[in-house]
C-alpha cells in the first residue's frame, strides 16, 4: 500500500485549510507513521487463517511511543483492554503480544478507517473538534470529505473478500459518522449484505461495552 495517493489528498486539505505551510513538517511524520503502522498491519493480516469479524476503527494515536493495537511493544489503552478480551474470552491473557496472538486465533481483525495518524502533538491539524482553543481541529462535514477522498486508496484496499463475516464499530459516533461511506464498500467485497445490520461495542461510560462484544463473539447478535 502506498503513502502517495493518500499523502496528495491530505495536501489538497491542508490547502484548503491554508496550511500548507505545515504540510511538509508534518507529513515528514505522517508518511512514516503510515508506512510503519501499515507494514505492522500487513505482517499481522498474514498471521490470521482465517477472518471472522472485522472492528472498524478509527486511527491510531502512534506519535512518539508509537501506541498502536498492533505493536506488542506499547500499552493497552481504553480502545481495547486486556481485560475486555479476557471477558469475552473467558481465559486470562499474560501480555500484549499474546493478546494479539488471542485475537488472531478467533478470526478478529481490526481496520482503521482513517489513513492518518494525526493528533495534537506531531500534526497541525487533528481529529478534536474545532474550538477557539483547538483552532485546527476538524469538523464533522470536514472529517467525512477526508474518508471519502481517502477510502478507494486506503480503507477499500484493506478489505479483504470474504463471507460470513461479523462486521461491528468500536466507536458509536464513528458509526454514526462513516456507515453510510463505508457500507458500499463492505457489500461489493461480499463482507455484508444490504440487510446486515452494523453494530456498535462502545460503552456511554468509556471503553468497550463488554456485553455487547462477547454477544458478537458468541454469534448471539
């Protein structure tokens, strides 16, 4: 997968954000994120026999530690405890690596829809709301024009075709904000059909609705 394309169309938006200034300091950063989150995404794909659900996510926060769900070298975080696997599971897991090595086992591959790692610290702009004191946070009209333009060469290129698989978000809002872009292609990949449902595993409180997870696990939902 190359950096390029998608690299052009995050230019264009900084342009339209007058901040071409910017783009090149921060897509020094961007492009290798990219191609070191992407190169970890591949080698973990191919560990996988078989794919039987998928979590759309949304971006990895990488930066300096690199904090990725893939990479066994960094922390857990709220997007997905040790712990919520274990639950769901019913086993206890020793550490990151075999927590990957778990989700693998049962089929579970996790997709980001977004291509860029930005955040507050390494990029200008960045995924919090626009406010006085986050100048260049993005809105939501903004956030969907940036998937759309990026998802024939990052998100369609990740899909994998395949039947009976059990499609979820872990995030609500990222559902509410990317079905309607992302659905089309998970029915031309054969992922889902037009009457497949999409569910959501996020809990109001924080984290991940256990709950919920386990019932998609088990094939009750």
């Amino acid at each position: 997968m190359e950096y390029d394309k998608n690299g052009q169309i995050l230019r264009e938006f900084y342009a339209r954000h007058d901040l071409t200034d910017c783009f090149e300091r921060d897509n020094t950063y961007l492009e290798s994120a990219f191609d070191e989150i992407n190169r970890i995404w591949f080698d973990n794909l191919y560990k996988i026999d078989e794919v039987n659900y998928l979590m759309i996510a949304e971006a990895p926060l990488w930066g300096k530690s690199k904090s990725y769900i893939y990479n066994p070298a960094t922390p857990f975080t709220q997007f997905f405890q040790k712990s919520d696997l274990e639950y769901v599971l019913g086993t206890k897991i020793r550490d990151k690596a075999e927590f990957i090595d778990r989700c693998n086992q049962i089929g579970l591959l996790i997709i980001d829809i977004s291509p860029f790692a930005l955040n507050t610290e390494d990029t200008t702009i960045n995924y919090r709301r626009k406010s006085k004191l986050n100048p260049h946070g993005i809105t939501k009209r903004e956030y969907r024009l940036l998937i759309q333009e990026t998802l024939p060469t990052f998100f369609d290129c990740k899909i994998k075709a395949s039947s009976d698989i059990r499609v979820f978000f872990r995030y609500a809002r990222v559902k509410n904000m990317f079905q309607n872009i992302v659905v089309d292609t998970l029915i031309a990949s054969n992922i889902i059909t037009s009457q497949n449902p999409i569910l959501e595993i996020s809990n109001p409180a924080g984290g991940i609705n256990r709950s919920k997870f386990k019932k998609i696990i088990d094939g009750r939902e």
